[in-house]
C-alpha cells in the first residue's frame, strides 16, 4: 500500500513539473552594463639593481675629428702599456666592506692588489664558484695558494697571495667555471689590502629576472591567492550560445565572481563582459583576466559574454537559488 502510494505521489509531481508552462525570461539585452577591465598591479615591490654597464676606463674610446689626418702609430710597447694602463682599476676608499676591497667584476679589467711581505692578502671568489686553476707571472719571490670556506651550496674559494720583499711587481691570472680574473700586484712598504672580492651585477640581474619569471608561473598557476575553499559558491547557470569560449563553471567566494573558460581561450578573442547588478539596474563593474579565469570584483544577478555585433554571440552567466530539497539531491 506505501509503495503504491509514493509511486503516485512521484507521478503527480513528474506529471505537474511537466505541464509548467515555460518561464519567460527576466532578463532583457538592454539591462545589462558593459564592465570595465582593470588593469594588474604588481604586488611585489621593485628592487633597483645597478644596470651592469663597462667601467669607465679612461683613454680607450676617444672621438674622430672630421677629416682630421689618422695619427701616427705608436710603438707597440708604447701601444701595450697605454692599454694596460687605461685597463688597470685601483681600489678606492668608497670600495672597502670594512677590510675588504669589492671591486665590481667586469670582463678584461686588471684588478690592482697591493701586498706586504710578511702579510696574506686574501682573494676570494663568488661563493658557489669553483676554482680551476691559478698562474702567477712570478712564483719564485710571491708565495701563491688556495684554500676553502663554508660548505655546500656557500662554499667559497679564496687565494691567498704574499710577497718575500717590497718592490715587486708581477700579475696573476684566476680561472673558475664562471669567469676569469686578471690582477696586478704590487708589493709596498707600511700598507697592504687584506682581502679583496668581486661584485657581480650581472647575475644580480639575471636573478631578479628568474625570480620574476617563476612569479608569473605561480600567478598563472592559481586564480587567486586567500580564497576560501569551503565558502564558494556554485549556484550559477551558464545558458546560451555554445561557442567555442563557452565558460566550463562559475562560482564566488562572497566577495567576486570566477568565471573559468576553457583552456584554449588563449587562442581565440576575449568576449566583453556585460553585468546585470544586483537590484535589477545596469551597474558599473571591473573584472580582471588572469589565466582562463575572469575575476568580477563583485558580485552579480546575472551577467552576459557578447562577441560581435550584428550577429551576436551571448553566452549568459545567472545566479540561481541554493538547491534544497529533490533538487539538491537529485539534481533537478
């Protein structure tokens, strides 16, 4: 006797759902707004960096004189020392990180390293860097060796260079698996440098570059960062056209809607969003396109993708109610 009587019940409301004459529809074409993109601000502050430029070694670019006679060729050990000369950086007092001299590395330079007999002066490499081979001009009368500091990933080779007396001139030559070092050294009498190093604006760069790269990766990978889960909302109906940008879902967290469209849309154009406000009225309202995803910065009625303009392409995104009953449980 129950049984028939739920299969009754289930007929009449089958019977009732399907004699419903069809609702007809809210929304008219000219309610709807037109809503404005906003432009992506970076959320991460700059970091200003020296552009690596080549020192300013004196003498060697100089300016040609209309029509002027060329010059006469100097000797070629006048010609050597001239360019040995304007390529020769000197430490400086604005250089020093309390004992050390930080030269900024750049490529054919001739670093100079003043040097005492009876003191080491320390030359230390880029940490990480591995040293593959050292030449001095003079290894009788300057004592050259190497050593290590740190480990791992901070490891860090150092030279370490002394004179027998005072007078001495000579140059050495570091070779590593980065880069090549050229050094003039001179020992005096009543100072010396303890240490030098290197500074390398190039691959400070190249790492702001890298690490810009890797946010535009992540950004790309997440819609957006601080969205609650278990908050979102998924009662929304895509109806309409089927072309080829038609959004896969929509849902909002209680603050933006996340309109996700398929994955090739990155292939075809953009359609224009038109929103629909809340208390029926056309209303003002920016969205953001990041990845596959239009983010709207508030939340809507209903709202409509248009492309074209004759012949329009619509695709209609509508809030419904929360599902309860035979309809959260059966879909319906």
């Amino acid at each position: 006797m129950l049984r028939s009587m739920l299969a009754s019940s289930a007929l009449a409301l089958t019977a009732a759902c399907a004699s419903a004459p069809p609702a007809a529809d809210p929304y008219q074409p000219a309610d709807f707004i037109e809503a404005q993109p906003a432009e992506e601000t970076a959320d991460t502050p700059d970091r200003i960096v020296e552009t690596p430029v080549p020192l300013p070694l004196p003498g060697q670019l100089k300016p040609v004189a209309a029509r002027a006679a060329p010059a006469p060729s100097a000797p070629p050990d006048e010609a050597v020392r001239k360019g040995r000369q304007a390529a020769l950086v000197e430490p400086t007092e604005d250089g020093y990180l309390n004992a050390i001299q930080v030269y900024p590395y750049t490529e054919g330079a001739l670093y100079r390293l003043y040097a005492s007999p009876g003191q080491v002066s320390d030359i230390a490499l880029q940490p990480g860097e591995t040293l593959v081979s050292v030449s001095a001009g003079d290894t009788v009368r300057w004592v050259v060796g190497d050593t290590l500091s740190g480990s791992g990933a901070s490891e860090q080779a150092h030279i370490l260079v002394k004179p027998v007396s005072t007078g001495l001139l000579t140059n050495l030559m570091i070779a590593t698996d980065r880069r090549t070092y050229h050094l003039e050294l001179e020992s005096i009498e009543g100072a010396y440098m303890a240490a030098l190093s290197w500074r390398y604006p190039a691959d400070e760069i190249a790492a702001i570059v890298t690490r810009g790269a890797s946010g535009a990766r992540r950004e790309t990978a997440s819609v957006e960062r601080g969205v609650p889960l278990e908050g979102l909302n998924f009662d929304y109906r895509i109806s309409g056209d089927t072309p080829d940008w038609r959004p896969v879902r929509a849902f909002d967290d209680g603050r933006q809607v996340y309109i996700q469209m398929p994955a090739s849309i990155a292939a075809s154009d953009l359609p224009p969003l038109f929103v629909l406000g809340e208390d029926g009225d056309a209303e003002l309202v920016n969205y953001r396109v990041r990845a596959n995803y239009y983010i709207v910065d508030r939340l809507f009625r209903a709202a409509e993708l248009r492309l074209g303009e004759k012949d329009q392409t619509v695709v209609r995104i509508s809030r419904t109610a929360p599902r309860r009953g035979f309809a959260s449980l059966f879909g319906g």
